[in-house]
C-alpha cells in the first residue's frame, strides 16, 4: 500500500478535524478508528463557539443541524444555592453522535481514507513511521497521535500519566424533559462530582456528570448513585422527577485522569485529550481538541517546507502552551474549588454579589475565536 503523508490515530474531533485540514490543503491522510461512526460518547455536548470560524474556514456547515444556542450558565452547589451568569462567548449544543458523523463525512469527501481499526503500534524509523494494527502495517512520513483519554497506545508507550491513579469516572445518557431551557448549560454540584445538562440538536438534555470513583463504588449502580447521591442536590432532583430516560442505558468510563501529558512523544504530535484533559466542568474540551488540530495542521503543512522535525516538535509545543496551558492551569483551580462545599458556598456568595468574577473565572479557561488567515 502506498505511503501516506500523515497518519493520523484516533478520528475524534482532534483527528478528524486535524485530517480535514491537511487534506484540504493537499495531503494524503489515513484515519485509523477503532470504533465505526456515528455512535454515542461520554461528553457533555457543549461546545465552545470559540471553534467556529476554524469550523466554517474548512467547510464544515453546522447549520445544517438545528443545534440550541447557548448563552446562559445556571451553577447550583449541594446544598441548592445558585448562580446564573450570562456565557461571554456562549456555545451550542451537539451530540457526539451527529458531531463525529458530521466531521467523518467531511473528511471522506475530501478523500482522506479510513480504517477501522486499533492500532497496535508505531514504530518511527528515519524517514518515515511504520503504523500496524493486528493485520496490517501502514507508513507515513508524519504520524499524528489523536487517541484521546486513555488507550491502549498510552500503555504500550509507557506513558508518564498512565500508572498514575485516575480517580474518576464519567457517565453519560440522553434525557426527553418537557421544558429545559434552550439557551442554558447548567452546572450542578453534588457530593464527589458535578453534573452538566443541556440540549442537543436532538431536543433531548444530555445529562453528563463526572464522580470521584471513591464515592461512586459505595453505590450498587448508577440508578443507585443517581438516587442517593445526585437526588440530594435540589435541582437536579427536580430534573429527573421531570426527565425520562432516552437511552436504553447510561454510557460509563472510568479511570479518567488529569494528569500532565507530553505534547510530543515517540515522535508523534499529540493532539486533544492526548496532550491533556482539561476539567470538563470548563466546557471546552472539545473546543481544545479542535483548535488543537489547527495548531498541529499549520506545523506539518510548514514541515512540507523546511523538513526538519525538531522545529516542527519544538514550534507545535511552545503553540499548545501558549494556547493551552494557562487554561490547563485555571481548569484545575476550579475544579478545586468546586469540589470543595465550604469553598463553593463562599465563592457563591461574592459571586452572587460580584457577577464580573464568576465571568472572569469563565474567560479564563475559554479561549477567544480561533483566527483563521
Ligand atoms: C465527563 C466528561 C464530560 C465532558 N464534557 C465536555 C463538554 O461539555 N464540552 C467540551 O467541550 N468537552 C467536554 N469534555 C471533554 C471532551 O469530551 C474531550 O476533550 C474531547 O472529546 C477530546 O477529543 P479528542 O479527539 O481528543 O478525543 P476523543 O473524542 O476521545 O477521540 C479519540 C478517538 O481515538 C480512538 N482511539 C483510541 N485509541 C485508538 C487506537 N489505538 N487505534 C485507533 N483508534 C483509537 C477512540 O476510539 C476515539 O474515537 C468532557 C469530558 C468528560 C470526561
């Protein structure tokens, strides 16, 4: 089979986007993916509109999905006390379902190939990287690694984060409710989590929480914790007494870590939640991972020219910190703080009474739009 130019491993948002891009600008790209699309994700589903100049820039038309415009955060602690807040840059609502699809069929008309498979292993040799799955191998001269949270590549590496413990899990499932607010992402905290609801273009609430697995393994099962824990904050207790299960079941992963990540390793450029998770309770992973393939895009499209992967390695990491990392470094602050009930209660008040800072917070882990040239 003939060389690529890239590889590209993973076809989430950061992968499928970053394939997009090349692509569009001439390059042969191979997507490795180990699951066929569409199919559901735990995510929250709010994404940032940060991300849609970039988006419209490689011709890919949201609007063709009637997607709710966000512009309002409600925040709730345990106890019930609540803030709303306007959302500076706001966002949109998008199940993963429709998004990945829609990212997939833009990247097949523009020709990128796929295989749906795992990949097994990346071997880098001189001039050129050797990808093999359990049947086959494939080369590239660049190889982007785009395999989110947790895969089996991070183990096969020996990645740094990997034998760290990762404390939480992730849970996920649509809900039909009669009259959730169109234009509100809401953020509610219980005891060892928090939970984000908000439309998608599927009119159901996408109810996402994130649970420390200390506190979730008490519990026999979800609809166990749901009950006992989730119910006790008053708002989300009215929501299920409103709300009725769309999905057959809920979605779970666990192990979800935060630890620092390399942004470059084994010579790969590491894109989205492979170079870092930022805290979901941020809404802007996606978001990241999006403008993250931009980033990674420009630096290979500049290798065609000068050939030398030091620069591309060095430019692609000083780009990510200068993006990222400060946003990286306030999500954990938040998250911090959120988790804390004496904390958040005080950090309500004055923000009750000083609205400006619950912004600032805000804009401090959301980018602006991305520029496009
Ligand atoms: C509970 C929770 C809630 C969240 N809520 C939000 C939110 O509301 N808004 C927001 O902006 N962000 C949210 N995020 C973050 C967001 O989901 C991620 O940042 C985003 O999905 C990152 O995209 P990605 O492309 O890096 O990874 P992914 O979308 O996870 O894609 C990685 C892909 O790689 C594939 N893969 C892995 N290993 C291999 C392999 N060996 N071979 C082939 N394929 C492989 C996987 O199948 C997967 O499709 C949330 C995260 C969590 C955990």
């Amino acid at each position: 089979m003939k060389q690529r130019d890239v590889i590209v491993i993973g076809g989430g948002l950061a992968g499928l986007t970053a394939a997009i891009h090349l692509a569009k600008n001439g390059l042969s790209v191979l997507v490795f993916e180990r699951h066929a699309y569409p199919k559901h994700k735990v995510c929250g589903e709010y994404v940032s509109n940060e991300v849609i100049p970039y988006l419209n820039s490689l011709g890919v038309n949201l609007n063709q999905l009637p997607l709710p415009q966000i512009n309002q955060l409600l925040i709730t602690t345990s106890t019930g006390k609540e803030i709303n807040q306007d959302l500076p840059l706001g966002g949109f609502g998008i199940s993963r379902y429709a998004f990945d699809e829609l990212l997939y069929q833009k990247a097949k008309e523009l020709k990128v190939d796929f295989i749906f498979e795992k990949v097994k292993d990346v071997v880098v040799m001189e001039e050129m990287y050797s990808v093999s799955t359990r049947n086959d191998s494939f080369t590239a001269k660049l190889v982007l690694g785009c395999f989110g949270k947790r895969s089996n590549l991070d183990q096969h590496f020996n990645r740094n984060f990997i034998n760290k413990p990762a404390h939480w899990v992730g849970i996920k499932a649509h809900y039909k409710h009669p009259n959730f607010p169109v234009n509100k992402v809401e953020l509610h905290n219980f005891d060892g989590g928090y939970c984000g609801l908000s439309l998608t273009e599927t009119n159901y609430v996408n109810v996402c929480y994130l649970a420390k697995y200390k506190s979730f393994k008490q519990y026999k099962n979800i609809e166990d914790f749901n009950e006992n824990v989730l119910r006790k904050n008053k708002h989300l207790n009215r929501f299920f007494n409103e709300a009725e299960l769309a999905f057959d079941k809920h979605l779970a992963i666990a192990q979800v870590s935060f630890e620092k990540k390399e942004r470059v390793e084994n010579d790969m450029l590491m894109l989205g939640d492979t170079a870092g998770l930022i805290h979901p309770l941020c809404g802007n992973g996606m978001a990241m991972a999006i403008h993250s393939a931009k980033l990674a895009s420009e630096e290979v499209l500049a290798f065609q020219k000068h050939q030398s992967k030091p620069i591309l390695f060095e430019n692609y990491t000083q780009k990510w910190k200068m993006n990222f990392e400060s946003r990286m470094k306030f999500g954990n602050y938040f998250q911090k703080l959120f988790m804390h009930q004496k904390l958040t209660n005080f950090g309500m008040a004055i923000g009750s009474k000083m609205p400006f800072l619950v912004e600032k917070m805000i804009q401090k882990t959301h980018g602006k739009p991305i520029e496009c040239s």
